[in-house]
C-alpha cells in the first residue's frame, strides 16, 4: 500500500513510522506531511531517508492517509483525502458521525465494513479501557463503569512532552514554571481538567469516554462516569476502573477472561509487587491489567487498574491495526 502520514513530525507521527515498521506493514511508499515549518526535514523508515513534505491542500497520491495533525486539519482536509484514499483519522473530528466506523480490532472490527473512506480512531483513553472492559463486558455483561484517569503528558502531543521536561528543570532550578500546553504547570502537579467543560460539568476529555464507549460496545445502555485527570508522566495513560456488571463475577473468573483477551497483558501479582504502571507499559503494544479485586461497593462489581501506552495502543498501533484490517478484508 502507498500510505501517507499527516503529522509525521508529531508524537503519535513519530509512532506511526515506528509501528508500521514493526509490524511490516506492507508499505510499497510512505509520504510524510507535516506543517510548512517541517518542510524539508529528514525522517527515517526501514533505514532509508525521507523527506517530510509541507501538506498540500489536494487530495494525496496515496491509499491509505494516518492523519494524526489535529481535528481541525482532519476536519478541512479529510473530506478531500477520501476522495481517493481511505483516511484513517486519530482525530475526533469524525468520531460521531453515525457512517463513520469507530475502531478498535479486537473488538469491532466488523464496523468497519461499508466504510465511506473515512475510519475513526477512538479516543486514546477509550481505547486502553476497552481493551480490558469490553472481554469482561462480553463474559459478565458491564452495567455502570466508573472510571478516573492518570494520563501522560504525550496526551497533548510533542508540546506537552516538551512542557513537561522543560518546566520540571525550571522547577527544580527554582525558576517559575512557564506552560502554554496545559492549563496550569504539570510538573509536580495534577490537573483535573483536560478538553473543554460541558454544560453538564464534565469535560469533553470525560465525556468522550461514554460516548465512545457505547459506541464501539454497540451497547447505548451502558453509562459510564469519567474524572480525566492530567499527570506529569510522559507517556502512559492509567485509569483506576470500577464496574458493576450484570452477571456474578469474581476475580478469578475476571482473571480467567483477561488472561486469554487479544491486547492485553494481566499483571496481577501484588506478592510479587506487579501491576500496571507507566514504567512497565510504555512502549508496549499491550495494555496491562492488575490490582483485579471484588468491588466493596457494587454486588456484581470489581475494580482494577489498566495502563497503556497511548501514543500505540491509544493512537498509532490502533490506527496500523485498521490499515491491516483494510489489507486483509477476509479477516474482517
Ligand atoms: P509540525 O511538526 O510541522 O508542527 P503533535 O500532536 O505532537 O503536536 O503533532 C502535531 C502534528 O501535526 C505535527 O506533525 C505537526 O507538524 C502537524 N501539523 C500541525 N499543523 C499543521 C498544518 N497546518 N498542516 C500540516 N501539519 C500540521
């Protein structure tokens, strides 16, 4: 396939080349598009240089388009680009419309079929809980699913990354800390806000989370509540998870689902000291599950806690995925 990558220079661009690479997606050419300021620029894939490219403003000479360059670009642009390439888009720009598939493989790959050229990448959060959420919901049937978030710096791109090295040395030089990327400093702080508030008082961060959830589960009775929470790791996002099911459920049998789920890597061993953790998930294609206990609060409940890498699982491995899932309908 000839694939394209829009946002090449940025943190989940960045990821796309490494994950096509490590995966050997069949790539017959690979053109990268950034900003104009990143015209020019040098990228490496498979060992050969490439050049990036300043977006142009016609459709791209490729098959596949990894747009990862922001909803507003995806928003202007992706309607051009799937008049002659399938555009799988990291963006939310598209999520919601009802003849947009919204993917995660290992679990609704089938949504994809009659696709209109576009595909949407799910939320980065959304996607490392379903990873665990969705073979439990399937075995014990989720009902209420309550969710809080510890999410990494890389959540806000390249910038946020940035911010957060950049303001942890001004901190502990003694100097004020500067932050443009996020609301207030991260360095030695969290931040209870991330995407905008509603008129309901969640974010959109939070809110992204239930509409996609009920989504990708096709299941509109689930209700999820989300605290989406910025914390000064780079990469990762966590999420301390409780979910009270329909069916009896045990951890044992939790475990026993999670153990054989596609994605996911049960780390559940607390004599041992395991259990999911930034340091352990970053630069993992799975997602880590652990700290599987009975809820104290629901009857049918557990609590666990997921971490994932989000710039793969959340964005770059999942949206790889889909282009293999384009490659290989038979699967679907
Ligand atoms: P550039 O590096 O040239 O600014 P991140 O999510 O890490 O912030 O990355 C955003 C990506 O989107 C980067 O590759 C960035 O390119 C790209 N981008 C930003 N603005 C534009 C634009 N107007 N046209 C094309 N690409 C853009």
């Amino acid at each position: 396939m000839r694939v394209g990558i829009v946002g090449a220079t940025g943190a989940v661009g960045k990821e796309l080349l490494n994950v096509l690479e490590k995966r050997n997606f069949p790539v017959s050419e690979l053109r990268l598009y950034a900003s104009p300021r990143s015209a020019g620029r040098s990228m490496f894939f498979r060992g050969q240089e490439l050049t990036v490219e300043a977006l142009p403003e016609t459709p791209l000479p490729v098959d596949v388009v990894l747009a990862s360059a922001g909803g507003s670009i995806s928003k202007q642009y992706a309607p051009i680009w799937a008049t002659q390439s399938v555009v799988i888009d990291n963006s939310s720009a598209f999520r919601y419309e009802p003849d947009v598939p919204l993917i995660v493989p290992e679990i609704n790959a089938h949504a994809i079929r009659g696709h209109k050229n576009i595909i949407a990448n799910p939320n980065c959060t959304t996607a490392i809980l379903l990873m665990a959420l969705f073979p439990l919901h399937k075995a014990f049937r989720a009902k209420r699913v309550i969710v809080s978030t510890y999410q990494s710096a890389s959540g806000a791109g390249a910038n946020g990354m940035e911010e957060l090295l950049k303001g942890t040395k001004e901190f502990l030089a003694g100097h004020a800390i500067e932050h443009k990327t996020f609301v207030h400093p991260l360095p030695f702080n969290v931040i209870p806000h991330i995407d905008a508030f509603q008129e309901n008082g969640y974010t959109k961060e939070e809110m992204k989370v239930l509409w996609e959830t009920q989504k990708i589960m096709e299941d509109s009775q689930i209700r999820v509540s989300c605290t989406a929470v910025r914390v000064p790791t780079l990469r990762v996002h966590s999420e301390a998870v409780t979910v009270e099911f329909e069916q009896p459920v045990s951890p044992d049998a939790a475990r026993e689902v999670l153990n054989t789920a596609p994605g996911v890597d049960l780390v559940d061993d607390p004599t041992t000291r395991r259990y999911p953790m930034p340091l352990t998930a970053t630069g993992k294609f799975n997602v880590e599950v652990g700290r599987i206990r009975k809820s104290l609060v629901f009857d049918n409940g557990l609590d666990f806690f997921v971490a994932g890498d989000q710039l793969l699982k959340g964005a770059a491995l999942n949206a790889v995925q889909i282009a293999e899932l384009l490659q290989n309908p038979v699967a679907i």
